[in-house]
C-alpha cells in the first residue's frame, strides 16, 4: 500500500467554468437590461429592447446551475487516509463543507453514481465507526474525468481488500 499517492482537484476547470456563466449572464442579461432601463432611445438600448431573447435563454442556464450546484472537490489518498472534501462554488458558504479524513482500515464499501442531466458524479463511502455503525457519505464531484473515477475506485478496491 505505500505505493499509493492520490490528489485531484478541479478548482481551476470550475473556475474557468463559472466565469464564462457569469460572463455570458452579464454581457446577455444585465448590460441589456441597463441598457434598456437608463438608455431606452439610444440605438443599442432600442436593439436590446427588442432582442430580449438572449437574456431569456441565459436566464434558464444560469439558474440550472444554481439549482443542480457546481462543486469543488479535493481527493486525497495516501498510504495511510482517505480525506475528501466537496462544497458548493456559488452558494458554498450557505452549507457546511462535506468533508471526511479516515484510516483506511474504516472505508468499508464505495460506489460512483452518475447524475441524470447534470455535470454532477456522486462518490459514496461507507465508513464503519469504532462503535461498529456503518455511515454512508456522500460526496458530488463535478467535473470529474472517467480517468480519476477509475483511478479512484482502483485505489479504493485495493484498500478494500485489504481490509477484508
């Protein structure tokens, strides 16, 4: 097991995500509603008053965004602890951090699912406590590569059967 060195992230792939969402939602939704409220007789506020369907098709995409969530995560293994962390991008601060930092001798069983019409996996760890309860944790990755996932469940078949 000391071979194992695990870290994945995808902090920069959502940033750039989320920074052409609130671009697109700027430069189609609030410029021409500026445009349109301050300066109505002006030639661009006149086309954006009667092009309004670039703001209405932004509307629909920035708040399934909101609504599904884009999240952050962090996977750590190492010979010794599993520790991942997943939290929200956009409303983040409104819920605590999903986070977990065990021995590998209490990952019990593990399991990836994907997320109907969302950028969205979910990775659930069972995780038996000293007292001998078994907790599933669940944790959303966005963004996450089918190359990480197989890395990731690799790794944690190996710990695992190591611990059976």
């Amino acid at each position: 097991m000391s071979k194992i060195n695990i870290k994945y992230n995808n902090r920069i792939k959502l940033m750039l995500l989320n920074s052409i969402l609130y671009i697109l939602t700027f430069s189609t939704v609030i410029i021409p509603l500026l445009f349109i409220n301050f300066l109505p007789t002006t030639g661009v506020g006149h086309f954006f008053s009667n092009n309004l369907s670039y703001g209405l098709i932004t509307i629909p995409i920035f708040s399934y965004f909101i609504v599904v969530g884009t999240f952050i995560y962090k996977i750590k293994i190492n010979p010794y602890i599993v520790q991942i962390t997943s939290y929200r991008m956009m409303i983040g601060f409104l819920r605590p951090r999903d986070y977990i930092d065990i021995a590998h001798t209490m990952v019990e069983d593990y399991s990836f699912f994907n997320r109907p019409f969302s950028l969205n996996k979910t990775l659930m760890i069972k995780i038996k406590t000293d007292s001998g309860k078994i907790i599933a944790k669940r944790f959303n990755l966005t963004l996450i590569t089918e190359k990480e996932v197989k890395v990731i469940s690799k790794v944690l078949d190996r710990i695992i059967v190591k611990n059976n």
